[in-house]
C-alpha cells in the first residue's frame, strides 16, 4: 500500500492560512477567520482570513504598481515562459499536498483531485509556450511611405473570481494565460476552498514572479467579489460561477468598462443516437452527469436520447449509475465524493423532490445518501421527463438526470438548443455525418463527439448565449487579456498641410 492506494486520514488539525499581498504572506491578525469544514467528514479542515476592503484595495494597488512599473509586463516572453515553467515545476513537486486540500476543502475523490492538479501543471507548461508564442500583425502594403502595426499588449490588473467546484483546476485555466499575456492580478477564490489559491502564491513566487503581481484576498463573494466587480484599479475581471451573480458581475463592471470575462452556468445536453454505441454512451453519459457529483459548469445534465432506444440505454444507463462507489473521497476508491457546500446539497435534494411532484418518473438513486457524516446524493435518473419541468431546464449542479426521449437528429437538435445556456454538448453517435452536422447546429461553446468532459490547454473553453463571455485557455485565452494597438508609422519627408 502506497499513498496512492490507501485511505488518506484526515489532518490532526486544521491548516491556518493567511492572505498573500504584494509578495508578501500576511496572518489574519484580528480580522474574521474562515472556518472551512470538510464537506464528507463535518471537520475543520482549514482556517482562511477574511480580506476587507482595505486589503483589496492594498492588493489592487500592489498590482497596479507591479503592472505600471513594467517589472513583469516588460519582460520577453521567454523570460515570463520561464517563470511559468519553474511554478509548473513547483506544482508538481507539491501535488499531493494541493490535492489533499482540494479534497478537504471541496469533498472531490482524492484520485481526481491529483488528476485536477496535474491537469493544472499541463496549463502552466502550455502558457508558458503562448507567453513567446503571443504576437500581432504588420502591414506592409499601405505603400512606399507608410508601415502599419497591430501590436497586443497585456490589458493591466485582471481581478479573477473564482468557484468552489474546481477550485485549483480553473484557477490554473486562468493564472498562467493571465500572467503570460504580462498581466498582474487579484484573485479571490470562493470562500469555501481558498487554500489552493493560496498555496498557489508560495509556488509563484519560489518560482521568481516579481511581487506585487499575483495577489490573493480570501473573502466573501458578497463583499470582496463584489468590491472587485466594481473597483475602479481594475482593467479586468475573468468572473467563473452562476449566470445568476455573472448578470450582477455585468453590471457592477459598468463604472470604470471593465472588460469581462464570464464562464457561467449550463445545461448541457448528452444526445444520443441509436447507431452509438450504446454501452460505451451510457459509461459516458454517466460519467458526464456524476463526475464531482455533478457539480461542473459543463456537466451532461439532459439526456436527449432517440426514441427506439431510448428503453434499452435507459436500463444501461441505470445500470451503470447505481454502480457508481460514492463516498469518502480520502478513499482512492470513490468516484464521487460529497457535495461541497450545505446550500448546494439543499438545492440538489430540492430538484430531487421536484422532479418527483412535477411527475417525472424515478428510476434510479433519488435521496441523500447517509455515511455518517458529511453529505453525499446517490446519481439519480428520471424517465418520462417534459421540456416544462424544472429539472430539464435549470441548472441543478448535481448527479441529477432526466431522460428526454427524440424522433430524428431536427428534433434533437431543437431540444438540446431549446435552453437559455450554451456552455457545451455531447453527441453520440458511430454516424460522422450525424455527429459533423450536430455539431454544427448545437448552440455551444463546447462540443464532445463520443466523449465528455474532456480537453486540456490546446482548445478554448466558454459558452455561447447566457453560459459566457469570452474564452480561456490556448491561444485564444491568452488573446483575452490582451489589448490591440494599431501602429502607424510614417517614412520619409511629410508632404506638409499648411503651405
Ligand atoms: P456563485 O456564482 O455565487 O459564486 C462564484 C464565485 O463568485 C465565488 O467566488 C463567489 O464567492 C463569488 N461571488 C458571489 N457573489 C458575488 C458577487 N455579488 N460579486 C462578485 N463575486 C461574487 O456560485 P455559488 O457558489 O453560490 O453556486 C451557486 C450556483 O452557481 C450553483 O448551484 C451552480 O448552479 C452555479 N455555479 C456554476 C459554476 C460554473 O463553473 N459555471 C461554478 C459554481 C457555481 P463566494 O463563494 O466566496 O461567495
């Protein structure tokens, strides 16, 4: 037995962070501390400050003077790729503490949380190839005497709001590309798992990041996420969370016009056509709807499957569901830990109950699961699912799925567009055709062919409609947070306007 193999315990007691300003590691001293209990086992697991408003604002201004004073904006690109390298490098030397935090903090499966930070050092290693990679245009066809350049330069103070649900994984799709277009920046993780973000700082600046330009103020959503939204030191918010809070985000930036970035919610749907392979579906379409117990932006949450067998891939799919091994996630074993927040569960278990008094037939899972402590729902299906009942239309962030049956890849396609959201989709289907023309018409910013919730640094991810603004990771990512100049440079002896 390794660490790898065995039951992790949990820790003798609880981290004590502290908040991370201008290269520096700042104690709580006597502001409000934080106390983070661990999702699956009801145990404090960490102690993070609470930020004021006074130290975001030391934080803006920190990273206003990293960015104006050119210590890291300056820099070549290979010179930033390098230090990007060093903290992929640190990462890795770290992975099993940030994913013991992970799980703690967020109640993931130890063995994904790895997997998350190892995905993580991917993003760092990638940025740091775009940080050389990142370049404008030229014109060199506006005649003899003139010379037009597009020239990108990095935006300024980015402030990065960030979920619970992957806490170090998003940061990771976001930090690098930030900090290789040459920004600087105020993240402020949710309150509930901070502690990646901030182990985070320590690698950074082991790795050589000038201070001032990774900053961290831990703090609520209402009141340091707000302050963000709104303050006027920063150029910049990449904002990930509910289309709910990114509509409020979208208003607050109006006082300064800030840029946004905005990855928000989902409702993304699995189709699935008769000619897949329906066993390898319903291991797909179970993953996609219980990996992190549901709790992903892109999560597959409808399944709209085609009539003829929609019976047959029903009983797979059940199958496959119920064998899912929730529980401890400090067990190796689990494929779904607990949910991660008290309000989440509660509106999980809410869904639950609707989809039951709206009419919907249970197939499968549908309660709490009881392990003593902590809070775990068991990946429930519901057949006999309309377009009108709540849980084929709203976001439910859970293991939850209902089955929506089709006739004809026109049907299809409407129902998986018939929705507010666009994050993503997957198609089913040994039909290339089928699979190229769906993937075509389905409204997301996202789309897996025989496969889900997969990709790495090389493809963007966002959403189209109400899902996001604005793209991250690969080249496109690190495109957003920069800014385009046009250049033009006159040659020679200017023909005068005034004789
Ligand atoms: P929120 O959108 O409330 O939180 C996301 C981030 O925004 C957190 O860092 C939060 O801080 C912060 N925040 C909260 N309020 C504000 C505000 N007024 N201004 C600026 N920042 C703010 O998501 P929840 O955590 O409450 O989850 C609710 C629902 O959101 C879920 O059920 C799910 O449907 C959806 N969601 C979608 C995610 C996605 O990846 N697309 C991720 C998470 C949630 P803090 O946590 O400290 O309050």
């Amino acid at each position: 037995m390794n660490e790898k193999t065995s039951k992790l315990a949990l820790p003798s007691e609880p981290r004590t962070f502290g908040f991370f300003v201008d290269g520096e590691h700042i104690e709580a001293g006597n502001r409000v501390v934080l106390e983070r209990a661990s999702p699956a086992h009801d145990v404090c697991v960490t102690r993070i400050p609470c930020c004021t408003r006074e130290d975001l604002d030391k934080a803006v201004e920190a990273a206003r003077t990293a960015f104006d004073n050119r210590r890291w904006s300056g820099l070549s690109g290979g010179e930033r790729a390098s230090v990007l390298l060093k903290a992929a490098a640190g990462i890795r030397e770290r992975i099993d503490e940030i994913a013991y935090f992970e799980t703690l903090e967020n109640g993931k499966p130890i063995s994904q949380a790895r997997g998350e930070v190892e995905g993580g050092i991917g993003m760092f290693e990638y940025a740091a190839g775009v940080a050389r990679a990142l370049h404008g245009d030229s014109f060199n066809n506006l005649g003899d005497r003139m010379f037009g350049l597009v020239t990108r330069e990095p935006i300024g103070v980015v402030g990065l709001i960030t979920p619970w649900n992957f806490p170090f994984y998003i940061l990771c799709e976001r930090v690098p590309f930030i900090l290789a277009a040459g920004c600087t920046i105020v993240a402020k993780p949710s309150e509930e798992t901070s502690a990646s973000g901030l182990i985070l700082a320590e690698i950074l600046k082991e790795a050589g990041l000038p201070a001032g330009v990774y900053n961290v103020v831990p703090g609520t959503g209402n009141e340091i996420g707000q302050a963000i939204t709104e303050h006027a030191g920063i150029d910049m918010v990449s904002f990930t969370g509910s289309t709910a809070v990114g509509r409020s985000v979208v208003h607050a930036a109006a006082g300064n016009f800030k840029k946004l970035g905005l990855e928000l919610g989902g409702k993304n749907p699995q189709i699935v056509f008769a000619d897949a392979d329906l066993k390898d579906a319903a291991d797909g379409v179970a993953f996609g709807v219980a990996f992190n117990g549901g709790q992903c932006c892109v999560s597959g949450s409808v399944l709209v499957v085609e009539r003829s067998v929609a019976d047959e891939f029903e009983a797979l799919l059940a199958d496959k569901l119920s064998k899912i091994v929730v529980g401890d996630p400090l067990d190796p074993a689990t494929q779904v830990g607990a949910i991660t927040t008290e309000a989440q569960n509660t509106k999980i278990l809410n869904y639950i109950d609707a989809g039951k008094k709206e009419g919907a037939k249970l197939v499968c899972g549908g309660s709490a699961l009881d392990f003593g402590a902590g809070r775990f729902v068991a990946p429930t299906l519901f057949s006999e699912v309309t377009k009108k009942m709540s849980i084929a239309r709203e976001e439910i962030f859970g293991p939850v799925l209902g089955v929506l049956p089709f006739d004809g890849m026109e049907e299809a396609v409407r129902i998986a567009n018939d929705t507010e959201y666009g994050l993503a989709a997957s198609i089913w289907t040994k039909n290339i055709d089928k699979a190229t023309q769906v993937s075509r018409r389905v409204q997301a910013g996202r789309v897996w062919v025989n496969c889900t919730i997969t990709g790495g640094p090389e493809l963007p991810i966002g959403g189209f409609k109400q899902s996001g603004w604005g793209r991250e990771t690969s080249i496109y990512g690190i495109e957003e947070y920069t800014q385009i100049k046009s250049v033009h440079i006159e040659l020679g002896k200017r023909n005068h306007w005034i004789g």
